[in-house]
C-alpha cells in the first residue's frame, strides 16, 4: 500500500491514491506527496492483518513506561481538553465586551465591576487553554508550522496579550470608561473580540474539518 502526506498539516493518508482533500485541512489532493511507508510512525500506521501476524509470532517488547505527566497529557488529548476548555474565554468575551460597552455608554460602575470580575476568570482560565492547545497542536498535526497554525498561534497570542492587559488596565484605572481615554479601552476590547474570534474560527475548522 501507498502512504501520501498532506503537506500542510503532515496528515498520514495510506491507499492507491491521495485522498480528494484532506480530511484535516481541506487542502486538495495535490498538496500531498508520496512518501515512504517506513518513515511513518508507528501510530500513524493503519492497523493491517499482516503486521498483526507479525507480532502475534514475535512479541514486541512493551512500550516505555510513562510518567505521570506523560499519563496527564495523554488523558488530556483523549478527552479534548482545548476544545473543551476554550468554551471559558469563548464564551464570556463577547459578554464581557458587551458589559464593557454597557458600562461605558451608561457609565455604570456596577457593570463594569460584572465586566472585571468575569475577566479574571478568562485570565486564570487562559494558561490551561494555552497548555492544552500546545499539546493537542504538538501530537495531533505533528507540530505543523502551516499558515493556519500561524494564524492560529498569532490569534492566540493576541487574545492572551489583550485580555491580560484589558484586566490589568482596569484594575489600575477602575475610573477608565468615565475618563476621556474611554474610547482606547473599548477598541481594545473590541481588538480582543475580534482576536478570540478568529481563533475559535481556525479552531472550529480543524475540529470539525468543514
Ligand atoms: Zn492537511
């Protein structure tokens, strides 16, 4: 059997011929190259019969015992640990950012306390989702350094740099939205939104490769 390699995210297709598109990264048949059988590795292979046979008759010696943190990171890819844990900034930045602007346009101090405090959970949530992304970056697509994942370590990067400055402003300058610089604050947030929205957009096409 044949095996072709997706050339933007390393995925493994083994048969006659290249899959249509790839089923990761919906790039068309050409971009995958033929390459030797040998080179992949071992849990990239398709189970086949004869392989099978093989080990039936000469027992391998058991795989490398792992580590706790090794047993944590596997479990943590097993049960989608990013896709999961991305649903805490996901879901209350936009609220957050809605909040911010209520505060702002009704300069209620209450709202904006609301908008705070929810910061703060993104902010602690923030090193789980990083650490899981890398994770799930580094064994799923091979570490692949393609444009999407560029865009995606970029979005990332730029949420992760705007919420903590986001908190950090406000919790220096509690007065920020009834102040004339208000208007900085609320692009930022804005900034911020649109950030974390391209994120989850590139994250949502390769989890749900469509
Ligand atoms: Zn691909």
């Amino acid at each position: 059997m044949k095996a072709w390699q997706c050339s933007v995210c390393k995925y493994i297709h083994q048969g006659s011929r290249p899959p249509g598109k790839c089923p990761v990264c919906r790039v068309d048949a050409r971009r995958f190259i033929e390459i030797d059988e040998a080179s992949i590795p071992e849990n990239k292979l398709k189970r086949n019969p004869a392989k099978k046979i093989e080990t039936q008759v000469k027992p391998q010696a058991p795989p490398p015992a792992k580590t706790t943190f090794e047993k944590i990171q596997s479990l943590l890819i097993k049960h989608h640990a990013h896709p999961v844990s991305v649903h805490t900034p996901n879901g209350i930045l936009p609220a957050i950012v809605i909040l911010w602007i209520l505060a702002w346009i009704f300069d209620s101090d209450f709202l904006a306390k609301i908008a705070g405090v929810n910061m703060i959970f993104v902010v602690i949530s923030l090193p789980f989702v990083i650490f899981t992304g890398i994770l799930e970056w580094k064994n799923k697509y091979n570490g692949a350094m393609t444009l999407v994942f560029k865009l995606k370590i970029l979005a990332a990067s730029l949420t992760t740099a705007s919420c903590i400055i986001n908190l950090i402003w406000y919790l220096l300058d509690p007065n920020i939205l009834s102040s004339p610089k208000a208007w900085v604050f609320i692009l930022m947030t804005l900034f911020m939104l649109t950030a974390v929205g391209v994120s989850g957009h590139i994250g949502g096409k390769l989890v749900f490769k469509d």
